[in-house]
C-alpha cells in the first residue's frame, strides 16, 4: 500500500468502526436502561430499531448523497452529526427522547457506512482491493462483535450513558485523519430521490412499529394494523416510484449483475441472523443467568479475536480463489455454533462447557464469510456504482436485523426464559445455513485473467 491508501483505509475503518460499534455496544446496555427508564422489552426493541430504522431507509438515499456531494465531505457530516446525536443519546431523560436520539444517530450512521466503503473501493483495486476490504471486514466486525465488552464495562462501572459518550472519541480521531485526505475527493453526479427516501423510511417505520407493538396490542388493535397498512402500502409505493424514476435511489437494474443480487440476499440471510442471535444471547445471560453486563460482554469476546485472526486472511483467500467456497462453509459453521450454544443451562450457565464452543465455532463461521461476502457484492460491480453498491449492500443487512429483531417478541415471547433462547438460536442457526445454501447454488467465482 501507498501511504495514501494506508490512511485512506484507516479513516474507512475507523468512520465504519464507530457506526459498527454503536449497533453493537447498546445490547448489554439495554437491561439498565430498562431498568432505569422503564418500558421493558418494547422499549429495548425500540432503543435498537429505532436505529436500524432510520439506518436501513435512509442509507440509499446517503449512498447517493456521497456520489452527488462527494464521499469524503459526506463522511464528515456524518461524523459531526452522529457525534452530536451520541451526547443527545447520553443525557436522555426519558426512553421516548432516547429512541428519538436513537434515530438521529441511524440518519448519521447512514452517512457513514457507504462512504467509507466506497473510498476504498475507488482507492484499491484487483487482490489488493480484496485484500482492503478483509483488513476493513475483519476492524468493522470487530467492532460489531466487541460492542458488548465495552458496553458491559461501561455499564458495571459507570453507567450506561457512558456508552454513548465514548463515540466522541474515535470520531475526533477520524475527523483529524481525514485533513491528509483533501483533493482527494469523489464524486460521480446524479440527483438525489427525495421521494424515494420518504417512502422507503414510512415504510420500513411503519411495518416495524407494528411487529413492535402487536406483542403488547395484538394485531387486531387499531395501533398496530394502521401503521401495517401504511407501511406497506408505502413500500409497494417505493418499489413503483424507484422503477418509474430517473433517478432512483435504488437502481433496480443494478440487481442485473448476478454475483450482485445473490450476495444480496446472503447477506439478508446471515445479517439478519447476526443481528438477532447475538442480542437474545447477552440478554439471555444478564437476564436470566445472572451474569454482570461486564461478563456478558466478555462472553462474546472470542469471535472477535478469530476474526482479527482470520478475516483478512480469507479475504486474501476469497481474492485468489472466488468466494463462494467461504460463503457457502461460513454461514454453516457459524449456525453450528449458535445451536451448539442450546447447551446452556435454564438458570446457571457455565462458560467454559456451555457457552464457548458455540462462540468460537460462530466466529470461525463468521471471518469466514463477510469478508469473502463483501468482496464478491462490491468486486462485480464499477468503481463508479461503488457508493450506490455499498449503500444498497448496508442497507439490506441493516434492514435484515431491523426486522429479525423487530420479531424478537413473536420468537422469544413476552419474557425470556430458556424455551424462547431455544427457539431463537433454532431460528438464527436456520437463517445461516439457508444463507449458505444460497450463496452455494448462486453465487460464481469470477474469472481470473
């Protein structure tokens, strides 16, 4: 790598870090925050989707934003804005001003995401391009997965809201980082579709409001079949506005490249899984078990040091030998571990028998596949749809977990106990190996000159 490229990787995996981590971090939080601003399981779905929500619409729309206005000064705002939204997360009085907050934060993480993956991709190229983008899979997952650690630390010793604050550190680093970075900027044109990001953030808000609440109300209730409908209506709406615009913010003709959309829903399938899996776990542990919210990050620590280990390293491999191979073990491996992880007691679970097999058998799965996962979605398209590319990628693995944990009520129940963590590592083992059996049929190695 040039040194250009070396700090244009940094700035990517530390703007894609912070975004990462705050996804991550709030699960172990989400006990003490009930537990001091009431609200209870609804409001502990609404702390994490009310994120995914605005995160899942709007990162299109912000792909876009970043091929219009530039990549670069994209990232800036976002990093600016999730920075004010952290310390707005961080003094809430209430759980309605936290979701509220909650919110602000996923318009700012949507900002994040696709620019930092599309300056790699417009800076690295061929195996090196591969290569970029495991280092970058390996330091985002690490964030995604070691999120518990650091949000149980906090929590044990200070307080929750210190899990929010702490953002503003990395953000100032990456802001400093990016000063060798001006006139290196990107931009490609276009315009940006208003009404599609209207529809699509109606849409998925109103159709995850009511597999929120219809735990408490029931279907039949007015308050959850009201917003279904309009929900619904609004992404049919989407679906026919982004076919009939000039200027889509989703490019349906961008589904045309095979590896593409395949990828796609792979990723749909294992993200949704890596969203809901790992969150029923911690709170299973803190809730259930017993464990302090320290401990229960520590519990989830292991996948994270197999992936420092591992991820570039089958990154590497994807980019010599194609990555359906990794794609198709990967998932399965990881779904082993999930249902490896039923050996955990009803009310006492020890580590070292129950819980750690399946967590090191979930991080081999994992560095085995988002690394190849990424590379094969981002490497069949042009540098030039690399913004658009990457939020549509983001977009759907977000929307995956916005609704796997939208479901958590309707898997697990009203309350946690041992038969709803059963049924909940069933379901998330079953997302994976279907998401490898895609990415087995589907997806093609490319050809090498």
């Amino acid at each position: 790598m040039t040194t250009l490229q070396r700090r244009v990787l940094l700035v990517a995996i530390l703007a894609s870090f912070v975004a990462f981590l705050d996804g991550s971090v709030i699960n172990v939080a989400l006990p003490a925050i009930s537990r001091e601003l009431g609200g209870g399981l609804p409001l502990q779905q609404w702390v994490v989707d009310a994120y995914l929500v605005t995160l899942g619409a709007l990162i299109l729309v912000a792909g876009s934003l970043s091929d219009v206005f530039g990549r670069q000064r994209v990232l800036r705002v976002g990093l600016v804005w999730f920075g004010l939204a952290s310390l707005l997360c961080a003094v809430a009085p209430t759980g309605v001003f936290l979701v509220a907050a909650r919110a602000l934060q996923g318009v700012a993480g949507a900002l994040l995401v696709p620019s930092s993956l599309a300056i790699i991709i417009s800076s690295f190229s061929g195996a090196a391009q591969a290569k970029a983008i495991g280092q970058w899979t390996a330091w985002t997952g690490v964030a995604f997965v070691a999120g518990p650690l650091v949000g149980g630390v906090f929590v044990d010793t200070l307080s929750w809201r210190y899990v929010f604050a702490i953002n503003v550190v990395p953000i100032v680093a990456t802001l400093w980082l990016m000063r060798g970075l001006r006139g290196q900027d990107v931009r490609t044109g276009g315009r940006i579709d208003y009404l599609g990001a209207i529809l699509g953030a109606v849409g998925l808000g109103g159709a995850v409001f009511a597999l929120i609440e219809q735990g408490q109300y029931g279907w039949a209730a007015p308050r959850v079949w009201i917003p279904l409908v309009i929900g619904l209506a609004s992404l049919v709406a989407f679906v026919i506005v982004e076919n009939r615009s000039a200027a889509p913010m989703l490019p349906f003709v961008i589904f045309r490249v095979h590896n593409f959309w395949v990828g796609n829903v792979a990723t749909f399938l294992v993200y949704g899984a890596l969203a809901f899996g790992p969150l029923i776990v911690t709170l299973y542990l803190q809730q259930v078990a017993g464990y302090p919210a320290t401990a229960a990050g520590l519990a989830l620590i292991p996948p994270t040091l197999v992936m420092l280990l591992l991820s570039s390293y089958f990154g590497g491999l994807a980019g010599r030998h194609g990555p359906r191979l990794f794609m198709a073990l990967g998932p399965v491996v990881a779904a082993c571990g999930f249902l490896t992880m039923m050996l955990m007691g009803r009310e006492n679970v020890v580590y070292w028998t129950e819980l750690l097999p399946g967590v090191l058998l979930f991080g081999l799965g994992l560095s085995m596949t988002v690394a190849p996962l990424t590379s094969a979605i981002l490497g069949s398209i042009s540098a030039a749809q690399a913004g658009i590319g990457s939020a549509t990628n983001n977009a759907i693995s977000r929307v995956a977990g916005l609704i796997t944990v939208a479901c958590a009520g309707v898997i697990v129940g009203e309350h946690l106990d041992h038969d709803g963590l059963v049924r909940a590592l069933i379901a998330t083992a079953a997302l994976m190996v279907i998401g490898g059996l895609v990415s087995a049929i589907g997806i093609r190695n490319p050809r090498h000159e």
